[in-house]
C-alpha cells in the first residue's frame, strides 16, 4: 500500500505524535501547557496525542500536582511522562576472545551487562554463535527484561560492515565474524538487528558518553590487540562504500609502523623480545603479558620503559597519518588498554608534530572495554528514536491509527 499523502488525516496524526513524542522523551514529565508551547499544537490536539501514546505505551499520565500555599483556580493542567520501559535494547559487542552485552531502557540508562569468553579464537562459527546469544539472555534475565520486550540490536564485530548488514571477509582475520550472527538472532527471538564495526560503534560511545561529548570531528582508536579506527565528519559516522572506512591497512606500508597489532599485542611482543634477548636487567620474567610491561614501566623498569617509547612513537606515526588526512578535533585512544595507554599520552602528544602538519587534541578513553557495547547502545536507540511509531511495545495494544505495525 503506498505511503499516505501529507493531506490524509493519518499521516497527520503520526506527524503530531512524533512531534509530542520526540519532546516527551528529552527530559521530565511535562504538563499540556508545556507541551502546547513546546511543539505549537493547539491544547485538544495534544491531549488526543497523549491518548494515543498512552494507549500504546509510549507515555503515562501522572496525577495532577496540587498547589499548597494559595488558591488555584481551573482545573489544574493535565501532566505526561514519556514511558522509558516501553521497551529495551540490547548492545552487544563480539571480539575475538570474548563478547560482552548491555541492556538499557529507551533512556539509554544501562540496566545491566554480562560478558562471556570464547573457548578459542578459532571456535566454530555455530559455538561463537551460542556464546553471543548466551550473553544476551544472560544479561536479559540479570535486568529481569523479557526477550519480546527488546525493540532493537546492535551487535558491534572486528571487521568491516557493509550497508546491508555483510561482514567482510577481505583479511583473514574477518573471516571469523562471518558467521551470520544478525540473522541467527532474528531467527530465534524474532529481533530486529543491526550489524556494525565495532570502532564505529566505539566512536558513537564516546561521543554519547565518554571523553568526546560533543566534538563532530573525531578519530576514535580501538588499539589494543589489532588497531582500528571509528570516524565521525561533522557528527556524521563515516562508512565507505563497503564499510572499511576506518580501517587501518595502509599502516602496513607505513614508515615505522608496519602492522595493524595493537598495544596491548606489540608491548607484549617487544616486551618478550626484551626479556629473552637478556641484554639488559628487567624485573620481567616468564610469560611477558601487556600488563607485565605497563606494571614494570610503572617502576622504573628501563627495559619497559623502552618498550613504552617505542610504543609512543609509533602512534605518534598513526594518529599523525590519520589526522593529516581527515582534520579531526580530538583522536580517543579507547577499548581494553585505554586506562594502561594513559601513561603514553604526553609522549605521543609531544611527539605528534614531527609527523603531523595539523596534530589534533588526545585522550584517553574513560569508557573501559565497554566502549563498542556502550555505542551499540545508542546506536540501536538512535534506530528505535527514528522509528518509535512503528514499534508494538510491551505495553501497548498494536492498531493501524498510524500504520501498521511490527
């Protein structure tokens, strides 16, 4: 059936109820004169509105505040509050080694999260599957939240994500996120899911909550094992036509870089490189781990300290590629090794203009490994924000007074 004309009383009503419903949802309850000087409806059009989403569970309306202290004429003005438990979304972010899933109300209020490790890097793609979905009830069950209650999915991988939702297989180590994961999940709950890069979901994270609130113009880096990067332009996420932008590939042809390993894989390398060359004295000893390195860094440990150099001038290298090439404000160094990488900062920044014509502003990310999940998040409400109308809520009673539902 084609789309109604803008004329056809309908299409009119789904218009004044996004409008209501998109002031609703920023903030406190408000009251119908608010609601009238808000959205420039007239008083009847918003209380038949608020009917409608009330009935179908977007909004509540909440008991009259009576005033004390003087006498109030009229019949006090009715008072609606959008209804952040109309339904969940879930953010799920799947790596090589783990997955982790969040849950939140349509607040975005994160209600609880579970992480989950993979047997091997190498599990069957049926295995990696399971362990995904046994995240996501895990965490549904934590916040007492029904799988039909979830309106929509994100799920953030290690590889590139085209616009249809197809994971790229280009580099070997893609391959292993190739598995049909979106379409295993619609399957068996019925969601609808959404596939993204993980770096770019990192990048919507930190602009949401993390240390880049509010800056357009911004290289997020997820570099802990392998390095890879999230782009926003002008606030707006950078894809590409088959959703590599933002990979790193070039870095292998890049003067003093070389690979795309990440810090937390190089300082465990030159660390252990280090250590068995025995040249120098090092309280590192054994299994050399990323953190080993970082901890004797931290003590004055010379060895680790060289280690830590090295690492600052190589992403001084990288940070200088990418910003000479896209201009960003700020770059955020984020994921598993953000708070360790800390201590790297002053050096890298230091060191940016040898290599850059521009440098931008760093940081490091306050956001932890939750990062991609904490951005599946806001991308999956960012979907549900766009199209509320169109979803039946755990609430509400589904009709066609706008148009047909889910």
């Amino acid at each position: 059936m084609s789309e109604p004309s803008a004329t056809t009383p309908r299409l009119l009503r789904q218009l004044n109820a996004r409008k209501v419903l998109g002031v609703l949802s920023t903030g406190e309850p408000l009251t119908s004169t608010e609601l009238v000087d808000a959205t420039g409806l007239t008083r009847a059009t918003v209380h038949a509105v608020c009917q409608d989403l009330i009935e179908l569970g977007w909004a509540h309306e909440l008991e009259n505040e009576r005033t004390t202290g003087s006498y109030q004429r009229g019949r006090p003005s009715r008072r609606f509050q959008f209804n952040d438990r109309a339904g969940f979304v879930l953010g799920i972010d799947v790596g090589a080694f783990k997955t982790t899933a969040m849950v939140a109300d349509l607040r975005g209020q994160e209600l609880a999260r579970c992480g989950l490790a993979f047997a091997d890097v190498k599990v069957p793609a049926a295995e990696r599957v399971d362990t995904v979905d046994s995240a996501a009830l895990g965490v549904l069950e934590a916040a007492g939240v029904p799988v039909s209650s979830v309106l929509a999915v994100t799920v953030g991988v290690a590889a590139p994500v085209d616009r249809n939702g197809k994971v790229a297989v280009s580099d070997q180590f893609w391959k292993i996120f190739d598995i049909d994961l979106g379409a295993a999940l619609r399957d068996r709950h019925g969601w609808l899911v959404q596939m993204e890069n993980d770096a770019n979901l990192a990048a919507l994270g930190e602009r949401w909550q993390g240390v880049a609130r509010g800056v357009d113009d911004l290289v997020v880096l997820l570099a802990s094992e392998r390095i890879g990067s999230g782009l926003l332009e002008s606030g707006r996420l950078l894809h590409g036509r088959r959703g590599g932008a933002g990979e790193l590939a070039f870095l292998r042809r890049l003067e003093g870089v070389g690979t795309v390993d990440g810090i937390a894989s190089l300082a465990r390398q030159w660390g252990t490189e280090a250590v068995a060359s025995g040249e120098h004295a090092t309280v590192m000893a054994g299994t050399v781990t990323a953190e080993m390195v970082f901890a004797a860094a931290a003590g004055g440990d010379q060895v680790a300290l060289d280690v830590l150099d090295r690492l600052s001038t190589r992403m001084a290298r990288i940070v200088a590629a990418i910003s000479d090439l896209l201009n960003p404000e700020l770059v955020v160094i984020a994921g598993a090794v953000a708070q360790a990488a800390g201590v790297l900062l002053e050096t890298i920044q230091a060191r940016l203009p040898t290599f850059a014509n521009s440098p931008p502003r760093l940081a490091v990310s306050t956001l932890g490994d939750a990062v991609v999940a904490i951005g599946a998040i806001r991308h999956a409400l960012d979907y549900v924000e766009a199209n509320r109308l169109t979803f039946a809520t755990a609430s509400g009673e589904p009709n066609d007074r706008f148009h047909s539902r889910r």
